[in-house]
C-alpha cells in the first residue's frame, strides 16, 4: 500500500469526553497549524461517562464560578448556564453534570475545524517521526502527534465475585450500566460496594427510578464525602511552599492553619493550585506512604458534595433507608435469598443479603489490567509506562509519555486522569482545562516550528484509500 504524503501536519486525539474535547478544542482556539481529528467510539462527543449521565440529579461538585473551560474567562460556564438552562444562576449553583456536559459540546459545536472520527484506536505504532493508528473498523490514521485523552477505566475486579453472582445478575461492575438498574424490584435491598461519589450518584439514581427499598454501603474507611459550604477563603496556601517534604510535615502544617482558625474547608481548598507541586516534591516513598494512610481522608474532605445531595445522603442516613456496613469486602456470592455479601471486620465475618450488587469503588488506575485493547498495545510496544507508583502514565511535565527506553515521547502526549501516574490532581475540569492549554501551547510551538508543506484540505472521508484506510492525514 502506497500512502499520499501529508500537506499538513496532523494531531489525532484518542478520547472525545471532555478531556480530548477540551484538548481539540484548545488547539483549534490556539490556531495551531495543524488538523484536529478528534476520536471516539460514542457519538455522544464532548460528554464522556461523568457527563453522560440521563439523571438532572447528579451535579457537578464544583460550583459554576470555578468550572468554566476557559481559564482566562472565569465567567464562561456561568454566562452561558444562564443564556441555556438558569437565568437566575450565580457563581455558587451546583449545576446538574448533564447540562456541564451540553455546554462542552456547545464549545465543540462552535468551531468547525476540529474533524470528529467515530471509531475505536485499538493501536498506535510509530512509523518514522510520526504514528499510524489503527481503527476498529479497519481504517488506518496517520498522525504527527497524538494525544492520549482515554478518560477513566471500569473498577479494578473485587476480590470474592463469584461466577454465579454475575451469571445471574446478582453483581454489576459497571455502575453506570443502564442495565445495572434494569428489573429491580423496588422495595429490594441494595448492596453497594464503596461509599464515594460513586456510590452517591447510585443513590440518586436509584431513587430517582423508583427504588424505595434499604441501600446498604460496603466501606473500609464507613464514611461519605463531607458537604460543600461557604467559607472566607485563605489569602495563602495552607501548606506553605518550603514545607519539609513529608506526610508529617504537610499533615502538620494543614492542622496548624485550622487550629489558626481556618476553616477545614478553606484550608483544604487553598492548595488546589499547589497539591501537584507539592505532590512532586515528596520523595516516591513518601507517596507511598500517602497513598497507603492518607488518601481516602484526603478524598473525603476534597471531593465534596453539593449541598442539594448532602441534603439527600444525611436524610437517607438519618432515615436508615441508607446503611453503611463498616469492613473489607470478602465476597459476592449467589444464594436463595439472592446476593450473598461477606463483609470482614478484626476478628471475624458478616454477612447479610440483598437483591442486588453494584460496584461502587471507582475508575481502575491499574492501566497495565484494564480492558483496552490500545493500552494493551502500547504497553507491550513499550510506548508507555505506568507512573512510579504503578498508576497511569509515567509523563513529563509537559504531558509526553514516557516509554520503556526512559525517554519522553515526540509524538505521543497524554491529558487527563491518566496523569494520575505522576500528579496527584487530573481528574476535575479546572486542572484538565489547565492541563489543555499548556498542551495546546506546547503543540502550537511545535507545529510552528516545523516546516509545513502548502496547506490542502483533506477530509477524512476524502483520504481514505479503496481498502478503506485513512492515509496521509
């Protein structure tokens, strides 16, 4: 197969939810010099799983005022919240995480110079100073640069799931399943394995079908994430930038500005523009250490709920119709009462029953074991490797991949949670719009530094060959 030369350079981004969407979006407004082909397997680009949601009840847990994806316009979200959906919104509305997702879609819709590719990548491989990608529908893509915007992965598998258990639909993995919610007999008990956000949003969900029967949450640590509320926010960082580098020191140091008379809130909130300069700092043991002792009180007080759904969790909780069991999950197992669950606590098991299991415990960060055809094949090209602590991508500051050969990548670059592997913070709107920008401005620099050929325009459809592949794009 012969292949036509590219007039322009090209940058394919894996992912349309919001991380890809914002990165294409970013390029676009940038005017890099390039072609923008945006990937995804859903037609639904702009929304990925958090903003895909069907229910009005799951809201964002950033108010409007701080979730705009315009960094230089702090406005943006909350002028175009009250133009579409609430005209008597303010900076402090919890929007519903549906609408979020519309106007990301509305940024897309505005300009149309980014390309959208509906398929699957399920390879990359790098060919000379640029990349062929490999679709699912048999096509070939080729690339200068792409830009790994995956988004999160389906739970890490529970210890003790039985074969019969999911065989007969007493275990569901995937909490965002519309089948996870189909059949249910609505005064049955529920089982949910976690009691994070995730499980918060089941809640909601399963209220919001119909369900009137007891939910009963499985947890290590037995709490729910705290409220958001107002405070008078910190003129400085709670943890000052000349901290010792240690758990100790910045624990410490966090506990000395409440006992200042801080709010625990605004305390915590004063480093979200620091947490991943922080986080670096701390040699990789003390990460460890971090993750092992301190990360879900970390997750408890950071990532809040609305106060709307607060509202709802303490009623549930108060009314008993929400009960969290307190241990480690044993197992699920089929039983004539329906889903077995063995929960261990010191010294010995329990167990109780429910008609229903859903796995509430979040993305899996283990990406060498996730279900990706495409992460399966750049690990084994050794085009990517897992952060220091096993997680994610290992990148640079700048977003490039780091491969087996312990050098950051030319050509591929990664945006969103999959930073998780060296950052401590990439999964919310503010630090992914951030982390967008600085790309976009990494790859304009280097688009224009590059000799170009004269620019042709090339549709995808235009460029693919009798055999069906995309080539010279």
């Amino acid at each position: 197969m012969t292949t036509r030369k590219a007039t322009i350079k090209t940058i394919a981004v894996i992912g349309g939810g919001v991380s890809g969407t914002l990165a294409a979006f970013h390029l676009v407004r940038q005017k890099t010099p390039a072609r923008v082909i945006l990937i995804d397997q859903h037609t639904g680009f702009g929304l990925g799983l958090a903003y895909a949601t069907p229910s009005l009840r799951h809201l964002l847990n950033v108010p409007a005022g701080k979730i705009s994806a315009l960094p230089d316009q702090p406005d943006h979200f909350l002028t175009w919240l009250r133009s579409n959906y609430d005209p008597a919104a303010t900076k402090a509305t919890f929007a519903p995480r549906s609408i979020f997702g519309r106007y990301i879609q509305s940024l897309l819709a505005s300009t149309r110079q980014v390309e959208l590719e509906l398929a699957t990548v399920i390879d990359v491989r790098l060919h000379e100073t640029s990349a062929v990608l490999a679709l699912d529908n048999g096509c070939e893509l080729r690339a200068d640069v792409v830009v790994l915007a995956t988004g999160n992965f389906d739970p890490a598998p529970l210890p003790g799931i039985t074969k019969a258990a999911s065989d007969l639909g007493l275990y569901h993995h995937n909490a965002w399943a519309a089948e996870t919610y189909e059949g249910l007999d609505p005064d049955a008990p529920i089982a949910l394995i976690g009691t994070g956000l995730t499980a918060v949003d089941v809640v909601l969900r399963l209220r919001e079908l119909g369900h009137r029967g007891r939910i009963i949450a499985v947890s290590r640590h037995g709490v729910f994430p705290n409220r958001h509320t107002e405070y008078t926010p910190l003129p400085s960082a709670s943890i000052p930038a000349d901290t010792p580098a240690t758990c100790v020191a910045y624990l410490h140091a966090l506990r000395v500005a409440i006992r200042a008379g801080a709010e625990w809130r605004a305390a915590v909130d004063s480093l979200r523009e620091t947490t991943n300069d922080l986080w670096l700092r701390l040699p990789l043991e003390e990460r460890a250490r971090f993750r092992r002792h301190l990360q879900r009180r970390w997750d408890v007080v950071r990532h809040r709920m609305a106060p709307p759904i607060a509202d709802v969790i303490e009623s549930e909780l108060r009314n008993r119709m929400l009960e969290i069991r307190e241990g480690y999950l044993g197992g699920v197992d089929a039983s004539p009462m329906g889903a077995c669950i063995t929960v261990r606590v010191p010294h010995e098991e329990n167990r109780f029953y429910a008609d229903r299991v859903i796995n509430c415990t979040g993305p899996s960060m283990n990406y060498r074991r996730v279900p990706s055809t495409l992460l399966q094949n750049l690990f084994r090209r050794g085009l990517v490797t897992t952060g220091p602590l096993g997680t994610g991508f290992h990148c640079s500051r700048d977003g490039a991949v780091i491969g087996v050969d312990g050098h950051a990548s030319e050509i591929i670059f990664n945006i969103g949670p999959g930073r998780l592997g060296d950052l401590f913070e990439s999964i919310a709107v503010p630090e992914i719009r951030q982390q967008a920008v600085e790309l976009a401005s990494t790859l304009d620099d280097r688009m224009r530094s590059q000799k170009l050929l004269p620019e042709t325009k090339v549709t995808a459809a235009a460029a693919r060959n009798p055999a069906g592949e995309l080539v010279g794009v």
